[in-house]
C-alpha cells in the first residue's frame, strides 16, 4: 500500500460537518459516503452536498438533514452497539468507534457519569453519527495512512446549551483538546465536540504541514459564512515527500512485547509502520512470564518519526506501553538501477561503499508485480532479474554503473 497523508487545517475551527465537506471537496466519493452514512441511519437521514462560499471561499458544504419525524434517543452504550453491530466495514467502524469512544469519555469526565450512560445533548446522536461514519468513511476511501493536525482554533465568549450557559471552548472540547496545540482564533465556537473528538481520533500527530508531493486539496465550509474570516476547514492531501534512507548516525528504536494479539494482524501492523516512515520494522518470537508465547515488535526510525510510529503502534497494537532506545547505526549508501526481464524493467538495489557495489539484489515488489502481470512464478522472475544484473555487471566489488 503507497503512504497517503493529509494535513488537516482547523485554523478556523473544526466541526463533524466541515471535516466531511473538506475530505469530499479532496475528492472522497460521494456515494460511498451517502451509502456509509444511510446505512447505519437507514431512514433517518440524508445527506446534501454542494459548492458554496465563504467569505469568498469557494467550499463543499455537506449538510446532514433528518429524514424522521422523531428520533430515538441514544446514549453512548446505544451508539456503540449501533456501530459495532451495523453493516460497516472494519476500516469505517473501528476508527467511528474509537472517535465515539473519545467523545463519551470527554463527556463522562465532565458531567461525572458513567460513559455508558452520557446522551450526547449538544452534539445529538444522529446528526453526529452521520458526520462520524462519514467522515471516516471518506477517509478510508482516500487511503488515507496517516493524517496530521495543525493548531485547532476553538473560539471564545459564550453558548448556551442543554446545560445552561456556559463558556467557549466548552468543557467538552477542552477535555479533548488536552495535549494538542490551541488558539482562540475568534468569536463564538468555532470547534465543537465531535470536530475536536474526530481530530483526536484520527490524526497521529499535531503539527505543521509535514514534507510531502501535493496530489489534492479540499475546503469544507461550516454553517456560518462570517464576514472577515473564511469559516472552513481546509486539508491537504499527498504522498510523504522522497527521503533519503537514514545513514550513519543517531537512530531510535521503539519496542514493545504482545502477548494477546490475533498473528494475522501483524502483517497489516508492520507494513502501515513502513508507510509512516520507519526504517525497518519487524518482529521477534519471545516467551514472556509463566511461559506465555509473544511477540517484541521492533520499530526503527530517525529521530523526529518516533511521535507518529509511536501513536501507530499505541493504535494499531494491544500494547499499554513502547520502550524507547536510542541507537547508531553505519549504512551503507544505496541506489537504484534497473534491468529489463520478460520486456519490463525491475529496480535492483544496490549497498555501495567508496563507489563500489557491496551488494545487488532485485527489488522484490517489481519482481512479485511482475510475475502476476505475467502469470510466471515469481521464483522464476527473480531468478532471471538475478541473471539480468550479473549479466549487467551489478555484482559485489565492480563500480557502481553510471546514468
């Protein structure tokens, strides 16, 4: 799978609706996302999508309007019942109920009650349902690996809501927004609960705008059109920018043993490590005490990758806990060549040293991609990759090839 990123812009605030207009303006398929939504609503609601404005913006407004005369009244054990049990597929469900999660929390610390028992007041239950299944539905129709947060405006003065009169940011938002970057940025709430609960459940990191090759944008407007300030929030959608692989110096490596995880999660765990930038990633058999079987997880990245390899592995693992070492490491340089096998070109890779070639071997992906285009056995085409670089004088001890 290719590493997608987006970049979420909440410099104007955040709320359920925005963050879906944006991800559909990106280019996340209507469709899929009406379907996501209605499916888990059937009959309750619809949802509009359409171009608008903003304070000259142009933006995707996604309005999420009720189809029901009434509504049933939900709590938060209701809601995770709802999406546990409905016809979502895992990459939708899982992040809905880890962002739902989050909110009930925040509300439960807040109003001193058990999570199971808090009704979602402000937020509502359906209308915040749809905004998160579809937002994460839209999220995983981008491929989306990672995403990243940039400082969340929240707002200032006063709301009234089912509990009175109360300050902004409400309390709520503050209980969700502790350890991520935050100004005022304005009058009136600009963040609301499920806006913040969604950044906090689907972005690995706060931040700037991270290296990356641009593919797409996408504005999503908020309900108000504020004189003066464009009420959008704004993503960033592209693949991680081409980084050299990390020679010799300061590396970290994260570790952490697990005992209780089904082993065919491991390979999607390793590989979504690898799309977030580690410089290896693998596993080590081990017995733990009273002779239980398990696994070390090993992550190995330069230093300024450890905040989002480390959220991954907090997210993606039953793991509590991730040790921390810091390492070095002496690489040796690599490039790329290609040969042509069966009239197609296959990368080799090469470990060089004071110009000379250490070591030669076909890029296994090129090779795997092109046994199936070709319907061979890919033993067979690594074996004539293999033949092709000797025979192209990439071997141990001769001098790298020029361009």
């Amino acid at each position: 799978m290719n590493a997608r990123t987006a970049w979420i812009d909440a410099g104007a605030g955040v709320a359920g609706d925005m963050l879906l207009g944006a991800l559909l303006d990106a280019g996340a398929d209507p469709e899929v996302v009406r379907h996501r939504i209605t499916s888990i609503l059937p009959g309750e609601v619809a949802v509009d999508i359409g171009p608008t404005r903003r304070a000259g913006l142009r933006a995707t407004r996604a309005l999420v309007r009720s189809t029901a005369e009434d509504h049933p009244h939900r709590a938060w054990a209701d809601i995770r019942d709802l999406l546990a049990h409905g016809p979502l597929p895992p990459e939708v469900r899982d992040p809905a109920l880890r962002v739902f999660g989050l909110l009930a929390e925040a509300e439960a610390r807040v109003h001193d009650v058990p999570a199971d028992r808090v009704h979602f007041h402000e937020v509502g239950s359906w209308d915040s349902i749809a905004d998160v299944v579809g937002v994460c539905a839209a999220v995983a129709d981008l491929a989306l690996t990672a995403l990243v947060s940039g400082p969340v405006a929240l707002g200032s003065g006063r709301v009234r809501t089912a509990h009175g009169d109360l300050p902004v940011p409400v309390p709520a938002v503050l209980e969700l927004a502790v350890g991520r970057p935050v100004v005022a940025g304005g009058e009136g709430e600009l963040t609301t609960p499920t806006g913040m609960a969604l950044l906090r459940g689907l972005t690995e990191q706060a931040g700037p705008l991270p290296a990356m090759t641009v593919e797409a944008t996408g504005y999503g407007a908020g309900a108000r059109d504020v004189q003066g300030r464009a009420n959008v929030v704004r993503v960033v959608l592209g693949s991680p920018a081409d980084r050299p692989a990390p020679a010799a110096g300061e590396l970290v490596v994260l570790e952490t043993n697990v005992d209780d995880m089904d082993p065919r999660v491991w390979p999607g765990v390793l590989q979504g490590l690898l799309d977030r930038g580690a410089a290896d990633a693998w596993l080590t058999p081990i017995l733990m005490k009273k002779g239980r079987p398990a696994h070390t997880l090993h992550v190995l990245t330069a230093p300024e990758g450890v905040a989002v390899l480390q959220a991954h592995v907090l997210r993606a693992t039953s793991t509590l806990g991730v040790r921390r070492t810091v390492v070095s490491r002496h690489a040796l340089d690599r490039t790329w060549t290609r040969v042509t096998v069966e009239s197609a070109p296959v990368r080799i890779k090469m470990g060089v040293d004071d110009g000379l070639i250490m070591h030669a071997a076909p890029e296994y992906e090129d090779v795997a991609a092109l046994a199936v285009d070709r319907d061979l056995p890919a033993r067979q085409v690594l074996e004539s990759a293999v033949a092709a670089a000797e025979a192209a004088g990439l071997r141990p001890g001769a001098p790298v090839p020029r361009d």
